[in-house]
C-alpha cells in the first residue's frame, strides 16, 4: 500500500461515480513511492476540470477557486490543512499526453484516483527506475525549454531529494537562463525561488543556480557577490560568506526540534546554541510558522533574509591605506536592494517589509554584543521599536552570520557576549512582551491633553513617545509616576 494523503479518502468516493477518468499525478505519486509526506494533491481528468472543483466543493462544504482559466485548473481548500487539492485538464488530448509533457521522469508518473498500490502506477517514461537511481532526468529535449522556470525547479529537487541530476539535464537547464527572466512570470520565479530556500539545504541549491548560470538572470543582485573580498575575521568572499549564513541558519533552526538533530547538537557550538532557543522551541516555531499577507510563512523570509543580509556590500566596499575592507552601511543599502528585488518578484508589501527589517537589522546584536554589559530593557525596547517582529528572526539571523564569519564559534568572549545578547533580545519578546516590548499605556494622548492643556501635535507625539520608553525601561511604573514624568519632561 502507498502512504498517501488521507485527504485522498474524503475525496474518492465523491469521485466513484465520475464520467472520466481521474488520475494521481506528479509529486504526490513520485513521494508516495519513496515513502515520504507530501502536501500538494495534483489530480487531472481529460476536461471539465474548474467544473468538478466545484462540484466537490459543494459537496465536500469546503471552498475552493479558480486557479487558471485558459488552462481549465481548480484548487480545492481544506481549511487548517496543509495540502491543497489542484485538479486539472490534460495537457494535450490524453494521459500519454499529459505525463509527456511534464518536467522529469520522476514526476511524471500517474496513480488511478481509486488506487493504492505501486503496482497501479502508470509509468511511461521509467520514473521509477530514476528514483531506484537517485536520478532527475528531463523527459524529453525539450522540457525545460518548454518551460524555464523547470530549470530552478531541477535545482531545487536535485537538493530537496538528494538526487544527481543527469548531464542532459544540467545542459537544458544552463540553455534556459538566457530565456528565464523574459518567459517567466515574476510570480512564478518568486515561488519556485521560495520553495528552493525552503529546502534542507538552500546553500547548495544557490549554489547549483551559480553553477548553471542561473543566478546572474534570477538573482542579479547576489550574483554580483561573486568575487567581492572581506577583511578578517571573514574567511570566505561575500558570496560563498552567504551560502555558510544559509546552511549555518538551517543547522541553527534545526536547534528548535523535539529532540534537537544530532548532528547540531554533535556540533562544538550545537549544545550552547539548543540550550539558548529549545525552551522557546515552541514559541519560535510558532512565530516562524505565522504567515504574511501572501501566505508566506515568516520562516521562509527568514531565509530570504538571510540570502539578502550582505547585498549591501558591493556598493558600499571600500578599502583604507593598510588594505583593510570595510562595508560602511551596507545594511541599509541592502535593504533598499533587497526591497527593490522583492517588488520585483511581486511579493506582498507585508513580505517586503519583513525582509528588508531583517537585512536593515541584521548587525545589531552584533553590535550589542560588543558593548561591556548586555542590552539593558531600553536598549531591547528601542530594538524591537524598530524591527518589530523581524527582530526575533534577527536574532537567529545574527548566530548563523557570526557563526559563518569564524565556521564556528570563533572567540569564546565573543561567542558568550552574543549568546547573552540573544537570550537577553528573545527573553523580552516572549517572556516580558507587555512590559519591555509594547509596554500597555498609563497615560492615552486625551489624558496627556487635559493634564498640560495641549493640542493634539509633535509635543503630543513627543512625550507619548518617551513615557514609553520609560515604561519599558522601567524607570515609570504607575500611573501616579507616569503624570509626574509627563509634568516633568514637557516642553
């Protein structure tokens, strides 16, 4: 018996009855058969698709949509699930058709929906002995021509799966960068490029596009970090610095797990960094969890973040008398960049936003870590007041870039300050939110009004301003002290 989704069971016997054929495709067959989860269902029928999307929905009681007209697709939702339903017309007037004119072998494999065997699966084109192989091979000549976005997909399923891919492969895939950008829609890049950062092992994955010439058509802005030189203790160049920053961050998120992955905690630096963020493992799963308008989850702009941290440094390298390299503002100017390639890529201004908090962010606990003591509940308040939510996944950020910059933990007085930095920073977001982070009000701006006989304006903005920051450091606790501070500090 296949490991297939369960949500299959609700929909085959609505189904029996169905005057077409309906078939299991793509993905969903392909990880059935190497026995892992998957949570995208892809069905196709010979036509009528959109029409029986709907008729399930009816009488499933569940919503669903229209997801491509010209191309007869329609999604089916299962609210507080994370598999969606996508069913489709053929591609061309038969089965045959259709798996022909898919992407890889490996995916063009097709399941009868009343199936549940690997003895049923239809498979013209030895899928399944390039999964027995370990192999991604394209069907045909032209399967990535067909469709270029294919060839970041071949990257991100060579990592994602662990498989080689084949020379034919890699030469469609390195043909289709000259048409990538003008063939594909921003939408589609920006998706494909997600899922691709989404993968155990993003760093390899870019990696592969820098290899296949990919990068510079997609991703002109971290292309261009080829190359560029960093004074020590940076051991790498800004583009290599940024793939260590990627497989550091997976190897640090791999700290939140129940129990924590042996190979992080295996690591000199994997007890201290589990020890800092497991007791908040489910507070920080949660946070990462949380979607942005677009429904992207905060996770997946972490690693979006982390790719964009140092696209700053081109334009702002400069290199003194003694042959020292610096990088002065290159956190703000990476965040216009990073914002700039966002807009592009059609991602949502909420996502926009996110990301360029965190690549504007990224050097601050860096910073406080130098300081003689740890942040003081100020210090975190004015951090917060300013990333906002980014700043906790900044805090994760700045572990992985420290530990990218020495491979490891480098200096222990180093090291120490920032892991107290971070605890400190992540101790006042989930543990004292409503007294450090957003302290509640003592005074609202109509009491502020009638106490000093002011109108609303800059005063007003002004002293609402500072009595929260002195709430949040503690210096105001009450609303009798909060009157005194208001008197006290007007201008």
């Amino acid at each position: 018996m296949l490991a297939l989704d369960p949500l299959l069971d609700r929909i085959r016997p609505l189904l029996a009855d169905h005057d077409q054929p309906v078939h299991l495709v793509g993905g969903a067959v392909r990880d059935a058969l190497l026995g892992r989860a998957s949570h995208d269902i892809d069905l196709i029928v010979p036509h009528g698709a959109i029409e029986l999307t709907f008729e399930l929905a009816r009488r499933l009681g569940l919503p669903a949509y229209r997801l491509d007209d010209e191309r007869d697709v329609g999604r089916l939702l299962f609210p507080g699930s994370a598999t969606t339903v996508d069913i489709a017309r053929y591609r061309g007037d038969s089965l045959a058709d259709d798996l022909r004119a898919r992407d890889f072998t490996i995916n063009a494999m097709a399941l009868p929906v009343a199936a549940r065997t690997a003895e049923a699966v239809i498979d013209h084109h030895d899928g399944r002995a390039d999964l027995a192989a370990g192999r991604l091979r394209v069907i045909h000549d032209h399967s990535i021509a067909d469709d270029p976005v294919r060839a970041l997909r071949a990257a991100r399923l060579a990592v994602q799966l662990g498989f080689q891919p084949t020379a034919e492969t890699v030469a469609a895939a390195r043909a289709a960068g000259a048409t990538l950008a003008g063939r594909v829609s921003p939408e589609r890049i920006r998706d494909e490029l997600t899922r691709l950062l989404a993968t155990p092992a993003p760093e390899r994955a870019v990696a592969l596009l820098d290899d296949w010439g990919l990068l510079g058509p997609t991703l002109p802005e971290i292309a261009v970090l080829a190359g560029i030189e960093q004074s020590p203790p940076h051991h790498e160049t800004v583009l290599p610095h940024t793939l260590s920053v990627l497989r550091y961050l997976v190897a640090v998120e791999a700290c939140l797990a129940e129990p924590p992955a042996d190979a992080t905690a295996g690591a000199p630096w994997g007890a201290a960094v589990t020890a800092l963020l497991h007791p908040r493992g489910d507070a920080l799963q949660a946070h990462l969890s949380a979607t942005v308008d677009g429904g992207i989850p905060a996770g997946q702009l972490l690693r979006w973040g982390a790719l964009l941290h140092d696209s700053g440094k081109p334009a702002t390298q400069t290199i003194d008398a003694t042959g020292r390299i610096r990088f002065i503002g290159h956190d703000e100017t990476g965040a216009e960049i990073a914002a700039k390639l966002l807009n592009r890529l059609k991602f949502s201004g909420e996502a926009v936003r996110r990301v360029r908090a965190i690549v504007a962010g990224h050097m601050r606990p860096l910073y406080l870590a130098t300081e003689s003591r740890p942040p003081s509940r100020r210090s975190a308040y004015r951090y917060y007041r300013t990333l906002h939510a980014a700043g906790v996944d900044v805090v994760l950020l700045s572990l992985a870039d420290h530990l990218a910059t020495y491979d490891g933990p480098g200096p222990e007085e180093s090291w120490a300050a920032l892991l107290v930095v971070a605890k400190t920073l992540l101790d006042a977001y989930f543990t004292d939110y409503t007294g450090t982070v957003r302290p509640a009000r003592l005074l609202n701006g109509q009491e502020i009004m009638a106490l000093l006989a002011i109108e609303p304006g800059k005063e007003l903005g002004r002293l609402l301003a500072e009595l929260e920051e002195a709430q949040a450091a503690g210096e105001v606790v009450g609303r009798d002290e909060a009157v005194a501070f208001v008197r006290a500090h007007a201008g």
